[in-house]
C-alpha cells in the first residue's frame, strides 16, 4: 500500500535576510510564503493525505500575528491534507509561541513536547511520531520511539542534526546507527537545508532534481527557498510515496529563485562596455531577472576600468534581480612605462626583481609571482 505525501521544511518565514538589501530582502521574505501557498496548492491539486512540516517554519524572534494567520488560513484551506509541525531550534515551542497560543484548523498536529509523541492515524495505517523542541539547543540526543507497531507504516518527523561532522552537536545530534534501529518505514528531517537522502545501509546521497529515487529511509527536504549565498543548487520540497519498510522520493525543485555563484574573466576587456557585456553574457536575461547572483571577476584589467567597476555594476543592477560581486582583478600595468618612469626609485627595483624571479620561476609559481607583482604594483602605486 503505497501513501502520496510531501515534506517541507526550514521554511524560515519572516527572516530578515540580513545580507540582502531591503527591498529585494522584503520580496524574498513574500517568495517563501507564495511557495509555502503553491505547495498547499499542489497538495490540494493532487489529493495528497499528508503533508509533514519539519521545523524552522518561522522564526520565533520575526515571525508577526499576521503572517501566523495567513499561514494558519492558507492550511484551513487544505482540508483534505493533514499537516504534521516538528517545531525545531528557529521556531521551538515556548510559553508565547503561536504553536500554542493559536487556533490552528483541525487538519494540523503540532508536536509540542520535547518527548516522542505518536499519532496513529483512523483512516489508514500510518503512525506518525513527532518531536517539537523547547529550546534553541539540544546537545543530547533524548529521542526514544518505543517499540513499534510493525503492522503500520511508522513514519517520524523530526528537526535534528543527522549530519554530524562530529559526535556533537548542538541541534540534536542524530547517529546514523541510531536512526536505522528505530524501525521507521520512514524519516522526515529538518534542519540541513541542502536535500539529501539516508538509506538503510547508511549511505547518504544529495538530492538534485534528477528523478526519483527508491528504498529511502529518511530525507532532509532541505531549505524551501535557498536562504544565502551559500544555498546553491536547488531547493524546494519533496514529493514521495510512503510504504512499508522504504520510502520512494523525488526533489521537486519549485523555489523561485536560485543562488548563482559564478567566476567571470574580465581578461582582455578594454571598455566599459566590454566589462558590461562580459558580465551580462554569462547568463540568460530570463535567469538574471530572478535569481540572486554572486559575481568574482578576475583576470588583469586596465587601472582606470577597474577604478570605475562600481559604476558598472551600477549601471547593470536593473538588468539583475540581485547581483554582488567580489572584484578579484589585477590592474593591468604597462610595465616597461612604469620602469622607465620609476627607474632610480623602489618600484622599478620592485619590477625588476619581480620580473626576474619570473623568468627563473616554474609553471605553477609565475602565476603567483605575477599576481604577486600586480597587487605589489597596485599598493606602490596607490596616492599616499
Ligand atoms: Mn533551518
């Protein structure tokens, strides 16, 4: 017997994307709720029964009366799915938290205790087990799942730290080992925000937008719209079908917006309108108009360009839904003029010996040493 469901996760609504201008910040903060509202909407389309929600929705320290009742309504209005919230470390569970201090329709259960809880559901053989943190840390691992019902399809829902790169953590550690001996059919995870599948051999794999992938055990669905500059790749929800002992599952990537980081030589360019064509030729006008670009520039650019490099990007920004960039160029010296003006003084000697050492210096060394010399130039040369 195979069960549609879909996992959401590390929403994180109301964030204040700090890093991000305010306007473009405000906007990015409306893209999770639109995407919260076309997931609730696929749900409704294609009669999904159950929808698991694993922490980090909001944000305690944001998250507003408004946006709680538009959330709760846009629910309300999914009667058909049930809604499952593990609350995590951003929205755990306190005295004045909307998780239970609100009227949430009759189609959402909120784990609201720090203790595993179990909900067997009437109308098919599902067990749901939740967690809800209490607290914006959780060093020790206190789950315990108690013996199963193997006669049901158990599925737990949980917001922890299955990662480790360590044995600690101070968002709720999880071994591998331990998550396999509690007998789940499935896990739904929170708080990794990239998409990556465990099965039951231990293997974990990250999920791209490839297809579906079978016998899963537990899966982070990752951050629902990438959060900074470092959430690259994509992002969305999963989308998968529940059945005894493994779960079968897919990425659906429907974030509205990517990050992009990219790597553009501006080697040769000897115009403004070169550097702007450079920049603008590495993606389409379709891509720049929505998604959130970080932009490194190298290669040796003439000294007067890279000067106005800030009025370029200017100029570019309207073309960009976001755009930032790290200027990594070199000034492009004419350095036989240079010599010649500086020959009696520190920065000829600075060339010669520079040039020298390049002469004698193997294939992987002369790029160092070149750019060496450029940034050597650059500090020299600048006006006391
Ligand atoms: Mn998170």
């Amino acid at each position: 017997m195979q069960i549609p469901f879909m996992q959401i996760g590390d929403l994180h609504i109301a964030t204040p994307f700090k890093s991000l201008p305010s306007f473009i910040a405000r906007q990015r903060r409306q893209d999770i709720i639109d995407t919260l509202k076309a997931v609730l909407k696929m749900a409704e389309d294609q009669h999904i029964p159950l929808l698991f929600i694993t922490g980090d929705l909001f944000e305690n320290e944001y998250i507003t009366r408004p946006v709680i009742a538009d959330i709760s309504r846009s629910f309300a209005g999914v009667a058909g799915t049930r809604i499952f919230i593990s609350p995590g470390n951003h929205d755990y569970v306190h005295s004045r938290s909307f998780y239970i201090n609100w009227p949430w329709p009759p189609n959402v259960h909120i784990f609201t205790t720090p203790s595993i809880e179990r909900i067997d559901l009437p109308d098919m053989p599902i067990s749901v087990y939740g967690f809800g943190w209490d607290r914006p840390e959780i060093y020790d691992n206190c789950i315990d799942v108690g013996p199963t019902d193997t006669s049901r399809i158990n599925v737990a829902v949980i917001h922890g730290d299955a990662l480790m790169q360590s044995s600690s953590s101070p968002y709720l550690p999880i071994a591998i080992q331990q998550m396999i001996g509690w007998h789940m059919d499935y896990v739904a995870l929170g708080h990794i925000h990239r998409p990556y599948a465990f099965h039951a051999s231990g293997h974990i794999q990250p999920l791209d937008a490839t297809g579906s992938i079978t016998d899963v055990l537990a899966a982070y669905a990752g951050s629902i719209e990438p959060l900074d500059s470092s959430e690259t790749g994509y992002h969305g929800i999963i989308s998968g079908r529940l059945d005894k002992n493994a779960a079968c599952i897919e990425l659906i990537p429907i974030a509205k917006r990517r990050y992009i980081n990219a790597t553009i030589s501006l080697d040769g360019a000897q115009t403004s309108e070169d550097v702007a064509k450079r920049i603008l030729d590495s993606d389409s006008p379709q891509n720049r108009s929505f998604n959130l670009y970080t932009l490194t520039f190298t290669g040796r650019l003439d000294p007067q360009l890279k000067q106005s490099m800030a009025d370029i990007i200017d100029d570019l920004k309207e073309q960009y839904f976001s755009i930032s960039v790290v200027d990594q160029t070199v000034p492009d010296y004419d350095l036989e003029y240079i010599k010649e003006q500086h020959r009696d003084d520190i920065i000829g000697r600075f060339i010669e010996y520079m040039e020298d050492a390049l002469n004698t210096a193997a294939g992987d060394q002369q790029q160092v040493l070149r750019h060496a010399l450029y940034m050597g130039l650059q500090a020299l040369l600048q006006d006391p």
